[in-house]
C-alpha cells in the first residue's frame, strides 16, 4: 500500500487529512504526469458525491490540473462507476472521483482513474506520490493560453443510465421496488434508471443536503430499508453506499442479502446461462465459508483474493474471470463495468428474479451462512503500523485458532482506508466465536490505541 493511496484512493478528514493543499498537489502531479505519458495537453473529467466538501476539493484539484496545463470536464455529481465508465467514452485521458464512498460526511477521497476506466497501476501511483512526498520533480507551471480550461458536462447522467440499461435483457414492468440512495451519488440517477426499465419505485433517502450521507441509511445501516420493505409488503429493497459503487439487498422478508449471497446468486445464473467465464467466482479471504460450500456443490469455481476491490479485480483481470466482489456489495461483472456498481449489481439481481420467476429469499437460501462476527478497533497511525509487529496481538490470535480448530477461523487486519484493525471470527458456534472475537480486539486496543 502506498503512503497516500491506499485500497482506494486517498481518503481522511477533509481540509485537514485531505486538504486543500493536497489536493491540488494532487491535480498538479497527476497533470505532469499524464503530459509525460502523453505528450500532449491532458483532459481530465472530475466527479463527485454529495458531501458539503465536494465544491472544495474540486475547485482545488481543478485548479492544480490547469496550472500545469491539463483541461478539464466536471460532471457533478455521479457514482464512481459512471466516472470510471464514461474517461473510457469521453476518450479523456483520466479521471478523478471526489468521494469517501461508505464513510461519514466529515470524510472525503480522491480517486484517480486511467483513460481505460481502471484505477492508477502502482507504478503510476508511486510516481504521483514521488512528486508530491519526496518533491523528486517539481510541476512546470503553464502560462498564457497553456494554462488549461475547466468547463462542465451536461449529458453525463443519460449517457451513465443508458450504459446499465444496456446491460440487461429483460424489463421489470409490474415489479415494485425500494431504493435507498444513502442521500448519496444514486439520488441523481436510481430513479430514472429503474423507472425507465419498468419498476414501480419507492426511493429513499435521496434527498442530500451535503451532511446526510450515510447517516444511518444505505448499505451501511438497512435498518430503514428492511422496515420499508416489510411494512410495504415489497419484494425487494436495494440499499446503495453515499458513491453507489456498492449494494447490498433486502428480502421480501427485510432479511439482508450480502454481497456474498449476490454472488452467488449471479454467478450461478451466469453458469446456467453460459456467461460465467472460467466458471470461476473471485471473492476475497472475508467471504463467508457458506459460500465456499456453495460452490463446491454448484461445480463452481472460486479463488479468494486480499481484502479489497483491486486485489479482486486484479485476479479477474489476470485470469479472464467475469465476476467477483466483497462481502460488502461491492460487486463487478467485467463484462459490463470496469469497478464495482451498485445501480448494475442490482439490475442483475432483478433480472435473475425476473427470469426465474422467484423470490429473493429463495434464491438467497440455497447458501448457508456461517455466523460472522466483526469488531472494528478505532486504532492510531502508528498503531496500524505496529499491527503486524505486535507478538501479543499474534498470540492471542494463534489462541482463538487453537480454540476454534476445523470448525471456524480467525482473520484480524488492518482497514485499507480508514484508521481501524478489523477483527473477524467465522464459525458454526455465535457464543463461542462472539467472546474469542471480544477477547482479541481488547488487546488490539490496549496495544495500538
């Protein structure tokens, strides 16, 4: 992991950890190194979600961009995904998504994509990072009418809505959904998306107001969505993240399906369809061992990746795989998307409804879940350094797998974008993994805090 990005982009506090400062270090640095790559004078799109410091950081990095020559298109506010589909559409050389996804509004992100819709290679990264860390070069300064242009995009919405639609075959005419859009970037398109292919829709939160993202709705609290679902007698709620890169579901019965289950559920509609490459699912070390099981007993293959969405598109890059994803809802099928998207994942999952005629809960059951639980230990800087040095963390982590034996497991790491260590325990046994879990995090706080 690099010293500014980390999993996902740069990501802090802004105007403290992600400043002003920062970012148009940011901009000037990516600018230098797209005119060296390419000769010429860059284009570069910037997008945002909805948080209060969305305007500031984008004017910053915006003017980083010009200042060493790059111009520059604002699309506003959008999911990640759309910005990482439409630098490839635009053919512009790269792309920036302002954003901190599933985190509170105080929080903010820089992520940079390259003209082919993927996220920077290290390599790339690392020379970003050289530049502004190290001050290995200084950005040349442009003058005159070298100086670039920031002008604003109009159509980015329809061009984003009509790309999903594209993506399935079938229509939901006579379905009756609920959406919650996490009062983030979904609230400019979940609507008109799922309404144009059919469905009768129930949106919520998706009114932003530049505090509200992620404050208790959307993927990361469904509470509000499972009691919307129940109450209303719907078949299924989709509950977005504040940049709508991920999604997780909601039975008729408000049961939450995880991202693990969508997986699950797609890739086996996929295999049945002769869609699934390589019959081969890439999930990561924290997907639930019911999934595992699953696929063993459905002939599918699996390979499990680092925690992290790269590390998973990495494998399906390497491989020639189609699908993969998180726990979390961060889902991609590469045929269609070059990051995970929550507004596709749930076109997916309508369509396998749609087409085999049952209900999400049916098709949800035919995995088991093995209980899980997670602690997230609020850790220093420092602490997440000392993580992997610390010998009294890695015993009580050898005694919870002596405890456990064949019938669980212990995975303890380190938060890519946030100042936490992870603590998770899978197992048949709730009581028993719950107090091994409790007891781990104690040491964990005690020594990293």
């Amino acid at each position: 992991m690099g010293r500014l990005f980390g999993t996902d982009g740069a990501r802090g506090v802004a105007n403290t950890e992600i400043s002003c400062e920062l970012a148009m270090s940011i901009g000037k640095a990516v600018s230098m190194v797209l005119t060296d790559a390419n000769k010429n004078r860059p284009r570069v799109l910037i997008g945002t979600d909805t948080r209060i410091s969305k305007d500031m950081l984008e004017a910053a990095i915006a003017c980083g961009l010009c200042s060493v020559g790059a111009d520059v298109m604002t699309l506003g506010v959008v999911p990640t995904p759309a910005v990482a589909y439409l630098v490839n559409r635009y053919n512009y050389d790269a792309a920036i998504m302002i954003s901190a996804s599933h985190n509170p509004c105080e929080y903010n992100g820089i992520k940079i994509f390259q003209s082919d819709g993927y996220k920077l290679p290290d390599a790339i990264e690392d020379k970003i990072e050289a530049i502004i860390l190290d001050e290995v070069d200084v950005p040349p300064l442009k003058v005159g009418g070298d100086v670039g242009r920031i002008r604003a995009c109009e159509n980015t919405v329809h061009d984003y809505i009509d790309h999903l639609k594209s993506t399935v075959d079938c229509r939901f005419d006579g379905m009756e959904i609920a959406l919650d859009c996490a009062n983030g970037s979904a609230s400019i398109s979940a609507l008109k998306l799922f309404t144009d292919l059919g469905a009768k829709v129930h949106l919520l939160h998706a009114l932003p107001d530049g505090v509200n993202i992620n404050d208790h709705c959307g993927s990361t609290d469904m509470a509000a969505l499972q009691a919307y679902v129940k109450e209303h007698h719907l078949p299924v709620g989709f509950a977005f993240d504040g940049d709508a890169d991920r999604m997780l579901a909601v039975d008729e019965n408000g049961t939450v399906v995880d991202g693990d289950q969508i997986i699950a559920i797609c890739a086996s509609q996929m295999k049945k369809e002769g869609r699934l490459k390589g019959d081969t699912a890439v999930v990561t070390v924290m997907t639930n061992m019911g999934f595992y099981k699953y696929c063993e007993a459905e002939g599918i293959r699996y390979t499990a990746t680092k925690v992290g969405d790269r590390y998973v598109l990495e494998e399906m890059l390497k491989e020639g795989y189609n699908i993969g994803g998180e726990q979390s809802g961060h889902v991609i099928f590469l045929d269609y998307a070059t990051t995970g998207d929550g507004q596709l994942t749930a076109l997916q999952v309508l369509s396998v409804m749609q087409k085999t005629k049952k209900p999400l809960s049916e098709l949800a059951s035919v995995m088991t879940i093995y209980p899980q639980t997670m602690i997230n230990v609020r850790v220093s800087k420092m602490g997440k350094v000392r993580f992997h040095d610390d010998e009294d963390i890695a015993e009580a982590i050898r005694q919870a797998e002596a405890q456990l034996g064949d019938n669980g497991r212990v995975l303890v790491r380190v938060s890519g974008t946030e100042p936490l260590v992870r603590v998770m325990l899978e197992g048949k046994d709730k009581a028993q993994i719950d107090l091994l879990a409790q007891e781990i995090a104690e040491v964990v706080r005690e020594k990293l805090i």
